[in-house]
C-alpha cells in the first residue's frame, strides 16, 4: 500500500527523524483549520453553538482514544507530551519512604529523571538492565520486584536501538513478582506510531505518548490512567472542580480532575484526526511497510565496505519493533557524520538521544540515528546506502 503521497513531506530531504517527530497529513491540518475557522471558542463553558461545537468535538477525541487503546474514554487525560505523561504520575502518586521504582538502563531521560527524583521522598529506584541490544528480558526484572515495588516502568520501543519489548510478559512479570500490587507504566512514545496497543491485553496502569510522533500535532499528548489506580492531580484550577469556595474545594470525577485550565483544544482535535489517519491506513499495513523498511535498511548497512560502519542494536529483522537504527562512521564523530548526510540529502538527527544512560552503556559519546516510517521509500532507503557508503570511504 502506497501511503505516502498522503502525507506532507518537505521537499529537498530524506525525512530520517520520525523518532523525534512524525510527518503529518493534510486532514490533521485541516481539522484544526475547521476549529479556528469554523467554530473557535473555548469548551465546557458557556452556552453558546461555538463552545457546544468545540466541546463536541473534543469529547469525540476520547471516545476514539477509548476505541483505539480498548479503555474507557474516562481513562485518557490529555496533556503537552508523554514527558508531562510520565511526570504527571510521578507528581500524583502518593509516595513514602521505602517504596520501589523499578526502570530500565534503556529510557528515554523522560522516563528516567522523573523517577530519580523521587529519591528526595525516600523512594528507591532500582534500575533493571538491559542486554547489549537493548532488549529487555523477564528473567533480569524478577529479582528487582519485591511487595515493596509500586511501579515499574519501561519503554515500549527504545528510541536509540528501536530493540521489539515484550511488553506483555514484562507487565505479567511485574504483576506476579510484586503479588500483584506493583503498577505498571509503559513509555510508548516510540510505539504508538507503529502498532496496535490493547492496553486491558498488556495489562498496564498507565500508558504515555505524544501526538507528535504519530502524525498528530506538536503541543498534544496522552495519559492513559488505569480508573482503579489512584492518582492524585498534579495541576488544580479552573475546570477540576465540582465545588469552591474561600474556604475549600472538592474536585470532579475521573479525567476532568486532571485537566485544569484551558486545554489545547485545536491539537487535541488534530490528534483525533492523526488517529483516524491510522485507523484509515490499518495498523498491518503500517507493521508491513515498517518490516521491509526494516529488512531493507538492515541490508543497506550490511552493504558496506570493510566494516566502516558501526550498527548499535539488533541486527536481525524480527528483533525489531520499527525502522530506527542507531550507528557510527568509524573514525568519523557522530555530529559531522549527520551533517555530511544532510548535505548528501538525508535529515538525521545525532548525539545521544536524550538517553544518555544507554549510550554510555554503547561506550560511545553518541550515534547517528535514522528513523523512518510510514512516508519512507525503497528508493530512499536504497540511497542512502550509497550515501553512507560516499560518507565512510571519505572517513
Ligand atoms: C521513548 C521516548 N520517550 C519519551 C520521549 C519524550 O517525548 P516528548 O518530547 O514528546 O515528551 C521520547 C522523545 O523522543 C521518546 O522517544
């Protein structure tokens, strides 16, 4: 399936980055265009057919995130980023001295740092290794969870290695190993873009990721919190509360607790359309496109002269959730490996990928990191082979 005359593609470039952020497509622009033209106002206040538009429009977005992730629209609460996501949960769970946070060495810094800094509140965190190519294995979580872990936490698809998790059976073994009290949080920023989630099936509490990286709007993000997990709201004000006065307030049920102020509206809107964009392609064709990227970049890395090129993660197709490939020019930094690529017209991004905790454990200061999707070609991926192959004979 050809998708990608869908998709707006700036001209000039390979676009290898969609790991720092996706393309997008003309409906997600439209449908916010539709808001700001057609019936701009602000939702759940007043009484106005602008404001009942808007807010219909918006409440929409839930029941499609509720379809989509197999929850209940009253699970989804919407925010900036998966960053703000996962923070979110740090801030609102009430924590005490002596419980445990399990997370891997493989996280993004924004599944990372928020944890850590639970350690000003006597929280222990204990980090759960990874294996040379980021995979994440049951046997090395067992030993970490006790009945003093309250979370455990972990990427869906690391954004250095793109290494398949089996999310699954790591949330099964958290559940067993804690007798079932520990929670469970997957960063699926990196996944979300790429496959289906049934978030009942994982079994996991929570779950973040940004409308950014798939095909939805910069400035949108979704929390998806489990209703029988408790968490508290890390933000009040405007639009939590069922009552207030001088003295007191008692907040509303479920999501609308959680979101405080004036939301973005118009993105949250567009990402409602990036996830009909999805449903519209089918995610098997988007896992099918991704393996004969995969297949085809592995190849391409394989095609190059004398060992020059260093390939950090899984080598082999089925170990790999989606086409994002970490490497290194022998000889050659990472940074001025990136912008002879971009010269030779390939956009990618370098250094180390806000996971600085996996890219010392890669013993490099940093990578060259191409990621593709949906948009990307044969053709492109075929040219860059020779690009890379130009780039390290020059090293
Ligand atoms: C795995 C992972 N987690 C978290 C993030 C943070 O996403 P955002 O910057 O949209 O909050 C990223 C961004 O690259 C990521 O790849």
């Amino acid at each position: 399936m050809d998708v990608s005359s869908l998709f707006l593609k700036p001209k000039g470039s390979a676009y290898f980055d969609s790991a720092a952020t996706s393309l997008t497509t003309l409906p997600v622009l439209q449908k916010m265009q539709e808001y700001y033209e057609n019936y701009r106002a602000n939702i759940h206040r007043g009484a106005h057919h602008f404001t009942r538009q808007a807010s219909e429009e918006y409440e929409q977005v839930y029941e499609k995130l509720a379809k989509f992730f197999h929850a209940s629209s009253q699970e989804f609460v919407s925010v900036r980023n998966t960053t703000e996501a996962i923070n979110a949960v740090a801030l609102g769970m009430e924590w005490k001295e002596g419980d445990e946070v399990v997370v891997t060495e493989a996280e993004h810094h924004s599944n990372l740092l928020p944890w850590l800094r639970l350690k000003s509140k006597g929280v222990k965190i204990r980090i759960w290794e990874a294996d040379n190519v980021g995979k994440l294995w049951p046997e090395k979580l067992a030993p970490l969870v006790s009945k003093k872990t309250r979370l455990v936490a972990f990427t869906a698809c690391s954004n250095v290695l793109g290494t398949k998790i089996p999310v699954k059976e790591l949330a099964k073994t958290a559940k067993e190993a804690s007798s079932g009290k520990a929670l469970v949080l997957v960063d699926a920023a990196q996944y979300v873009g790429h496959h289906p989630v049934d978030v009942r099936e994982w079994p996991v509490e929570f779950l973040a990721f940004s409308g950014h990286k798939c095909f939805g709007p910069t400035g949108i993000g979704v929390l998806f919190h489990d209703e029988n997990a408790p968490l508290q709201p890390w933000f009040v004000g405007g639009g939590t509360i069922r009552e207030a006065s001088l003295d007191s307030y008692t907040l509303l049920e479920h999501r609308e607790r959680f979101e405080a102020g004036t939301p973005a509206i118009a993105e949250w809107i567009g990402l409602g359309a990036a996830l009909d964009t999805i449903t519209k392609i089918g995610y098997s064709n988007i896992e099918a496109h991704d393996k004969q990227l995969v297949e085809s970049m592995l190849k391409a890395f394989q095609g190059q002269p004398h060992n020059n090129v260093q390939l950090y993660g899984p080598v082999n197709a089925e170990d790999k959730s989606c086409a994002l490939f970490a490497f290194n020019v022998r000889n050659l930094p990472h940074h001025e490996t990136a912008v002879m690529l971009d010269q030779l017209g390939f956009a990618m991004r370098s250094g180390h990928h806000c996971a600085m905790p996996l890219t010392k454990k890669l013993g490099v200061e940093g990578t060259v990191r191409a990621s593709l999707h949906l948009y990307n070609t044969a053709e492109e991926v075929e040219k860059f082979g020779q690009a890379l192959k130009q780039v390290s004979l020059l090293a």
